[in-house]
C-alpha cells in the first residue's frame, strides 16, 4: 500500500528468521519497544531508514503461528504456499534499530503502538516476555524492496509525516539523513509522554503533535506551514485516510510531483490488516466514517 514512482532496487526477497524476545521496555503510554534477537538471527541485515520486516502471529485459535521452516529463500513465496485459513498472519513493524552482537548473532529493536483494539500483533506484544519466540519476514541484504525512503539525488529537502505507528520509521529516517538537509517533520502521537528524543544531524524542524493536548493532527498542521525552497522529497505514514488526505494535499495543492511523495498506509482504522488489504484489492475505499482528525486517547483517559 504504498504509493511513489521513485526507483527501488532489485528485488532482494525476505528471508525467515527465528528470533527470541530478549528484553521488551515501555517507551510511554502507547509505545513498547521489544528486543528481538538470539540464535536463528545471523544474518538478519536490514538497511535502515523505514526498513519493515513482517511477525508471522497465530490465528484466533491457534496456539502457534502455523510458518513454513526457516530456510533460505524467499520467505513468503514459501507462506504463501501454506494453507489459505490456515498459515500466519502477517504484521509490518518497522526496524527501528538493529545492533549485530559479538557472537555473530543480531538484536533488533520494534516499537509497538499497544493500541486497544485487540488484534494479533497488539496481543501478541503485551504479552511478550523474554524467551518468547517469534518467526519473521526479514531483511537479508542492506538494499531490499521493504526499504521504501528513498529520496532522488537532486533533493533540497525533506518533508516527513508520521504517526504513532510510524514514528520509529521516521526516528530511524532521521538518523540516516544527510548533515545539513532542511526537513521539516511532522509527528503526531497520542500523550505527551510519547514524545522521544530523536537524532538526526539534518537540518530538522520536528513539530510534535499530541492527540491529548488538542493538536491539529489532519493536513492543516502541513497546509498551515511555509515550505522552503527547492526540489522536496516527501514521505507520509500512517493511519489510510491521513496519509491519503496529506499526499493530495501535497500533490494537487502545493504541486509536489506524485513520484517525489512516497505515501504508505500503515493501518486503517476500523479494518484488521488483511481486511484493509482485501479492500485495497478490490479497489474499495475504506473510509468507515473515520474522520482525519483524531481525539487523543491515553491510556487511562476516557475516549469522547
Ligand atoms: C510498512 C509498515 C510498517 C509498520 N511499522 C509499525 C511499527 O513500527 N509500529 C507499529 O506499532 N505499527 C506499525 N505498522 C502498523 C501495524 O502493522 C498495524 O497497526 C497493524 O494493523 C497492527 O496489527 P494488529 O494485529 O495489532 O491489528 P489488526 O488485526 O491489523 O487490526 C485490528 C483492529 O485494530 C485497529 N488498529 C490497528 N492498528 C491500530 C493503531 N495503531 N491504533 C488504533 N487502532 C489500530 C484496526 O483498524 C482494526 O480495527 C506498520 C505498518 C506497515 C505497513
């Protein structure tokens, strides 16, 4: 579900890992990082930015993710030749750092959005504890396909806007921009205790917008702001209707060139992940009521 006609690299398949939860850690109200790693991740090596890997989770009844065994290869032909009904869900989290270990093993950090609506993966990380075991969709070489940030070379600057969700990708984005690129960065989370210390040595204006203080957290946050000068390069995610709401903006209204706007929706409120892929599938706009604003729900507070 992304949109952009940049280029992207060879296709390097995803391969299956079998990690283990090392540590997990809360990084405010709504996130928890979790700490994969262990024997069975020699040779997870992503290539940073927004780079994505893919939880194989269980089926409401299943004690176990039904995976195909961890050779090498590419990972999903090999799920998607499992029973239909039967086989893993798959999740998308992005990598929000990885740190290869001295005895030739790596750790990965995920950062999980806990939010309330009870699906697989969100379940599956409150519950995770160290020793837990999990399959994964991840990268083998540093230059694959789920590696979607990538600006052209003439780029004067960057413009970034991320929620919850896709805040790690975007702390991660930071990290690996150039010294001195002018960014402008949009990140909108639920609390104000969301809110994290990022690095970056681009020249980066970041505006936090927090759900639960009031933040205009729809296209007027960008719409209100004057843009620098020069060729952009924009990268949008997040919940379907906001990033849809933002590429337009950016493309009709400000003149942006649709191939220099990479958008991806990375959930969509009120359909689980395979509905809201089906629904892209058929073409079927999944609007469900959902307005592009939202209210701030932090946990212990009571949604209006
Ligand atoms: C490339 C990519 C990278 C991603 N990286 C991250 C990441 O690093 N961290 C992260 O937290 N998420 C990330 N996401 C989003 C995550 O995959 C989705 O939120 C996913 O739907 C969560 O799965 P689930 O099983 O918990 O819920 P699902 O079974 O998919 O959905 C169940 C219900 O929960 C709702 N729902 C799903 N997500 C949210 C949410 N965040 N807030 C409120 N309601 C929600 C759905 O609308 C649905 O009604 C990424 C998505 C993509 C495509």
């Amino acid at each position: 579900m992304t949109s952009t006609t940049a280029a992207t690299p060879e296709v390097a398949p995803l391969q299956l890992f079998d990690l283990t939860v090392v540590r997990t850690k809360r990084l405010g109200p709504s996130i928890l990082r979790i700490t994969l790693g262990g024997p069975g991740s020699e040779g997870f090596r992503g290539g940073g930015r927004d780079q994505s890997l893919s939880l194989l989770l269980p089926r409401p009844g299943q004690r176990e993710s039904v995976a195909p065994a961890g050779e090498a290869g590419s990972g999903r032909e090999r799920w998607r030749a499992l029973t239909e009904g039967e086989r893993a869900l798959l999740r998308s989290y992005a990598v929000r750092a990885e740190r290869p270990r001295p005895d030739g093993s790596t750790e990965v950090d995920l950062d999980f959005v806990l939010h309330g609506d009870g699906g697989p993966a969100s379940r599956w990380a409150r519950k995770a504890a160290p020793g837990d075991r999990i399959t994964v969709l991840g990268p083998a070489v540093a230059d694959d396909t789920a590696v979607r940030f990538r600006p052209p070379a003439d780029t004067d600057w960057v413009l970034i806007r991320a929620d919850e969700t896709a805040l790690s990708a975007a702390a991660a984005v930071l990290e690996w921009l150039p010294a001195g690129l002018p960014a402008r960065v949009w990140l909108e989370v639920p609390c104000t205790e969301d809110r994290q210390a990022l690095n970056t040595a681009a020249k980066a204006r970041i505006r936090w917008l927090v759900r639960s203080e009031g933040a205009a957290c729809g296209v007027e946050a960008v719409r209100a702001a004057a843009l620098p000068e020069g060729t952009p390069y924009a990268w949008i995610a997040g919940e379907a209707s906001g990033v849809r709401a933002l590429r337009h903006h950016l493309v009709q209204e400000r003149g942006f060139a649709p191939e220099r706007v990479t958008s991806t929706t990375y959930w969509t409120r009120g359909l689980s992940a395979e509905q809201a892929r089906k629904a892209e599938s058929e073409g079927v706009s999944a609007e469900n009521g959902a307005s592009e604003h939202r209210e701030g729900v932090c946990p212990g507070q009571v949604a209006r």
